[in-house]
C-alpha cells in the first residue's frame, strides 16, 4: 500500500515539470508566431530583395531572384557619406539628450520622490508629447525655429533631440526611482563628496537606465528619414540614411539597393549595441 502510494507520488512529481513545459510553449507561442510573421519573414524578404537582378528588358522596378552581393558594395559606394551622417547625427543627438535627460530622470525619480503630485505632473509633462503626431511635432518646429537655422545639421540633431528625449528618461527614471536613497546616505556619512557619490554610487546602479534609454534612442535616431527630411528640418545636404531609402522605395523604386542599405544599417546598429552594452558592463541586456 504504501509503496504504491510512493510509486504514484513519483509519477506526479515525474510529470509535474513536463506539464510546466507544456503551459510554459503554449504562453510564448503567440509571441513566437507574432516574431516569425511581422520580424523574421520580413527580414528574410529582405534580404532576398537585396540580392535581386535588374530584369531583362524590364521597366523601372523590375527585378528578377539573384544572388547578387554586388549591390551592397555599389550601395555602399553611393551612399556611405548618408550612413556616416546619419550616425554622427544620432551619436550627437545621443549624448546631448543624455545630457539632458539624465537630470532631468534625476530630478523625478529621487529629488521629487516624496512629492508624489509634483512627479506626476513632471511626468505627465515628460509623456505629453506622446499625445500629439511625430510629424506635428515636427512640422510645428519648422514654424517656430528661425528660417536661417532650418535645413542645417543643426535643425536636424535638434529635432532628433526633441522627439526621441522621452524615449530616453522614461527607462533612467525608472532605474532611479528604484535606487535605494540609504546606499546615496551611506556614501554621505563616509565624507564622500557629492560627486564621488555620483560617479560610484548613484550612476552605476542607474547605468541600466542609461543604457536603455540611449539604445532606445540612438536606434531609431539612425534610421529616421522625418527630421532630416526637406518637407520638415532638413535640406538636401542634411539627407540621413533612411531618407535614401525611403526614396529608393517608394521614388525610384531601386529595390534592391534599398534593401541593401536596409540590412546594412541594421548589422552596424547590431555591432554598435553589442560593442557599448558590453562596454558599459551591462551585459545582462543582451
């Protein structure tokens, strides 16, 4: 009897993970099946378009399956001065909105802790612009600055600035509001000075804050095509990476240089994030 009870135990104990198993593959497929329609099929389109040939005697936007690697080295030839200037632009957008972000992040998520209407009022102000179209904003920039500034780098890294700033103090501000005042304290009562708390206290512990909020910054920054566009803040010698593409799309319907550029920008981006979150030693985000 009492064997037979230890026997059923160990079966129910044997089956109780691959039951786990079960339920734990039925909750991620829907977000695995989402991945594979709207992520990695696109993907692969992609980068078979960038491999096409121009079709035999056909008209402009013909092309036929190829494996032609040639068309990275000729987008590449073309349009380097693009992608060097769209990642300067978002490295200088990068940092200044760091710049400003972080104190800002600062202020709500440790200064005004204890002030609970006044952080959500800072905060409200922080994600009010989420409320209003990108392009509004945008375009209400190319009203309200000078028209000598408009169409220069300039305009470009500004607007960059403006509309990607909340993407950037929201996950720092949620690092912060997390930090544990009594470590800050800790460093006070041993006579660190207010900067040397910073710099070995508050900042480390906030660094995953940093890191996502820039890298939710930066990505975007380098493939958009609105600010630097000549309808908006740019000029055409302001034209960022994603406004060639944009052209190549939808103008002349250069597919495959298109995509080429696309798949190009996306393995440096990779490069780039991987290089500065392991640099930053926040590696744990990958």
């Amino acid at each position: 009897m009492a064997f037979t009870a230890f026997s059923a135990a160990t079966k129910a104990v044997d089956q109780a993970p691959k039951k786990r198993g079960w339920i734990a593959l039925l909750l991620l497929a829907p977000g695995v099946l989402y991945m594979l329609l709207f992520f990695v099929t696109p993907f692969i389109q992609l980068a078979l378009t960038s491999l096409q040939a121009p079709a035999e005697g056909g008209g402009i936007g013909q092309y036929v399956a190829a494996v032609q690697f040639s068309n990275y080295w000729a987008a590449l030839e073309v349009y380097w001065p693009h992608l060097l200037r769209s990642f300067v632009y978002a490295i200088i957008a990068t940092v200044v909105g760091l710049l400003i972000s972080y104190p800002l992040a600062y202020l709500i998520g440790v200064r005004v802790r204890d002030k609970p209407m006044l952080q959500g009022i800072l905060l409200i102000l922080v994600i009010a612009p989420f409320f209003i179209s990108f392009l509004l904003r945008t375009l209400a920039w190319k009203s309200i600055l000078p028209t000598e500034f408009i169409g220069t780098d300039g305009s470009v890294v500004f607007g960059l600035i403006y509309n990607f700033i909340p993407f950037m103090v929201l996950p720092m501000f949620a690092s912060l509001q997390a930090l544990d005042l009594r470590l800050v304290e800790a460093g006070t009562d041993l006579y660190a000075s207010p900067f040397a708390v910073f710099r070995k206290v508050t900042l480390p512990l906030s660094m995953p804050g940093v890191v996502s909020g820039t890298l939710l910054s930066f990505i975007p920054m380098s493939g958009d095509y609105i600010n630097a566009s000549r309808q908006f803040l740019g000029s055409t010698d302001t034209q960022m990476i994603g406004n060639v593409i944009e052209s190549n799309f939808l103008q002349t319907q250069n597919y495959p240089l298109a995509a080429g550029l696309s798949i190009m920008l996306m393995l440096i981006i990779l490069v780039m994030i991987v290089v500065y979150v392991r640099r930053s030693g926040t590696e744990d985000l990958l």
